[in-house]
C-alpha cells in the first residue's frame, strides 16, 4: 500500500452546480423553480436524443444526465426542455477557469463546468485551502452569478467525493489524516471503478459501505475481484490517492452528433445536418480558443452498423468554411447510398492554437481560410457567434442551412 506523502497536498475539486441548466436560468429567470432539462425537446413523448444535465427540480423525477430524452418526458412532461448552447456555456466556462488560475496553474480540466486544482504552493500567498475554496466561490457567485461545489482534501479522489457529497453550493473539507474515517460510511458505490457489477460482487461479500472495503486486507479483495482492481480499491477505500493533478489539457476530441427522429434516406438533408454541425463544432472550437488538425466523421446505419473515417488537415482550423468540406468528403466517401442513416456526427481533435492567430501583419489580406487562417472571415464568425449567444442560434443562418420555406421558394 502507498505511504502517505509527509507534507500532504491541498487538492480542490470544484463541481460547478447542473451547469448547463444554471446558465440558463440565470439567462431568464423566469425559469426559476421548474424542472429545466437540456437536451433536444421531445415530440410528444419521441426522441433519440439524451439529456445532457437536469436542474435539482428536475432529478427529484429520476431524470439524469446521459438519460434518453424520451425518457425524461415520460418522468416530467411539464419540464423545460431547452437545447443546449454548448459555445455559450465554453464562453463561460473559460471566465471561470481563467478564476481557478488566479490561484493556481495547477488547474487539471475534466469538463467544462469541472476541475481539480492543486493549491498546494499558494497557501502562502492565498491562504489554507479551505480559505482559497471560499474566495473562488465567492468570485463565481460575484462575478457570473452562478454555484459551484467544492470538495478540499489531501488527494483527488477524496477531494471529489466530497464535492459531490452536499451538492448544491456546498464546501466540503476534510483535514488531512481523517480521510479513512470520513469515507468510511459511505457507500461502496462511491469507490472509483466500482461500477454496478463491481458493487454487486462487493455486496456479495459483504462490503456495503467504503469502511467495510477498508477493514479486509488487499488480497481478500484481490482474490474476488483480481489484483490490480482488489489492490486499487482497497487504497481508495483507505484514502490514498497518489495521483497528481495534471494541467495538460484533458480533453482529445471536440464534436457533435445527431441521432435523427427516423431513419433518413434523403442525402441532402443528411449533409446540411453535417454542415450544422461542422458549424457548431467550430463554434465551440473559437470560444475556447482552439483549433483541431483531425477532422473524424461518424456515420451509422439503420441497423446500427457505424464507420468513421477520417483526415488530417495541413494546418489547425477553426472555421466551418475549412471543417465542412472535409467532412462532406468523408461522408460521401463512407456513404452507401442503399442505406438509411440514422445518426451523423463530426469531430475535431490534435488541438492547437489557430493558424490565424500566428499570422504576420499583412496576411489577412489573403482571405482564403484554408491557406492563410482568414482572418476577416474569422472576425467574421466570432462576430456571428456572439449574435448568436445573445440572441440565439437562429438569429443569423446560412442560407444553406434554409429550407425551402424559410428561403421564400
């Protein structure tokens, strides 16, 4: 078993609170007090879509995040269900993480609303870790009106556990040495890699909470569950944790996907749902201030059969005017026109700055996106972007993405 290091670290998890649903209730509200699930709306109880987070009012229905929207109606018909705006909540979630590393560089990002931070050489300057979690929570409640957990402890895993132990806008801290002891009652469903199978041979045994994973020697566990599991959660289950928090960045790929309500035979529908969603996905690629080298499309089948296929650009890009041709190549170089589709999808990954952004004075003259990073078009796009959050997706449109009504035909 790992020995505890002698000068624990301080470790944060910060959790920001059904974010996606926060936002949205802080944009109107009007929403305040009703279940608000994001996610694409049902029609009348259909749909293949998931939901992506619920508000508090919401879970008290069961519903969660991952859960099929179809389902979620038939728990909470009177919901909100809004879609979601992934660029906005990027725009967002950058402001906060821009708070996190006003205390600390040693930022480990999960997600966009998720983080681990090492505040372990700032106490001095910022205080006890405890201390440090206070001032960043009052700064996100100050300064983008919004709640976030946060979990303070000597290593990662406790650290979140304990945000997430009092969720809402709750701070958790356990002082370093009585981690065995604050985990102890918890459930095993708690432990790291104890997925339902792992938890019904745990109960088996047994082992009903962390405690009673904690009291048996290694090899008990080793023998039920193999070694390198047994021996890993039974170092959870004591409260060791010898990983560090990694500030490289965590996420690979960047995209999107849409399952369609019914299989879809007409190609020319599937590729302007391609081209809403290269659109998109440059959209979040901008706020974040990115650009992906690996343009990866996803195509799946009526009988669910699914091909990827994939190319690599000569420069990083950010812009749809790049994204989508590529992607429509891979498509109809994929596509078996005998056969309906049933989801398209699009990513990007090999992330690094925009090409634009390492330009010399001059070079926006050429305004071609694929040779020189087109600047005018890429003030262009985030001038769109931000209309767009303000006023919706909807507000400016490509004319290919019009149908014939809406193009006055």
């Amino acid at each position: 078993m790992p020995e505890p290091e002698a000068r624990p670290r301080t470790i944060l998890h910060v959790d920001m609170d059904a974010f996606y649903a926060a936002v949205e209730i802080r944009e109107d509200p009007s929403l305040r007090g009703k279940p608000v699930i994001i996610g694409s709306a049902p029609r009348q109880g259909r749909g293949r879509g998931v939901v992506s987070t619920a508000n508090y009012e919401a879970r008290r229905y069961g519903i969660h995040s991952a859960m099929p929207i179809s389902q979620a109606w038939r728990r909470c018909p009177d919901g909100v269900y809004v879609r979601p705006r992934i660029g906005f909540y990027a725009e967002i979630s950058g402001r906060i993480f821009d708070i996190f590393r006003s205390f600390t560089d040693q930022v480990e990002t999960l997600s966009l609303d998720e983080a681990f931070l090492d505040v372990t050489a700032s106490r001095r300057l910022f205080g006890t870790g405890p201390e440090i979690a206070a001032r960043i929570r009052q700064r996100i409640a100050g300064e983008e009106r919004l709640t976030a957990s946060v979990g303070v402890a000597s290593n990662k895993y406790v650290a979140k556990v304990a945000s997430d132990l009092r969720k809402p806008d709750a701070l958790v801290v356990v002082p370093p040495g009585t981690e065995r002891e604050f985990l102890a009652p918890l459930s095993v469903s708690r432990l790291w890699g104890a997925g339902p199978k792992v938890q019904t041979r745990l109960t088996r045994l047994g082992l009903r909470t962390i405690g009673d994973v904690a009291r048996h020697e290694p090899g008990f566990l080793e023998a039920s569950l193999g070694r390198k599991l047994g021996r890993r959660l039974h170092e959870l289950a004591n409260g060791l944790d010898v990983r560090r928090v990694d500030p490289r960045p965590g996420r690979k790929s960047l995209g999107r996907e849409v399952t369609f309500p019914e299989d879809v035979e007409d190609r020319t529908r599937v590729e302007r749902t391609l081209l809403a969603l290269c659109e998109g996905v440059a959209r979040s690629l901008r706020g974040k201030g990115i650009a992906g080298r690996t343009v990866q499309l996803k195509l799946r089948w009526d009988g669910f059969e699914t091909h990827t296929r994939q190319r690599t650009l000569g420069r990083p890009a950010d812009m749809t005017e790049v994204i989508w041709p590529v992607a429509r190549e891979l498509f109809r170089e994929a596509d078996d026109p005998r056969r309906l589709v049933r989801l398209i999808g699009v990513s990007l990954s090999g992330f690094d700055r925009p090409a634009g952004e390492q330009l010399g004075l001059l070079d926006d003259l050429d305004d071609d996106p694929a040779t020189s990073g087109g600047e005018s078009r890429r003030r262009l796009a985030k001038t769109m972007d931000t209309v767009a959050d303000r006023f919706g997706r909807d507000a400016l449109k490509r004319a290919a993405l019009l149908d014939s009504n809406e193009r006055g035909t």
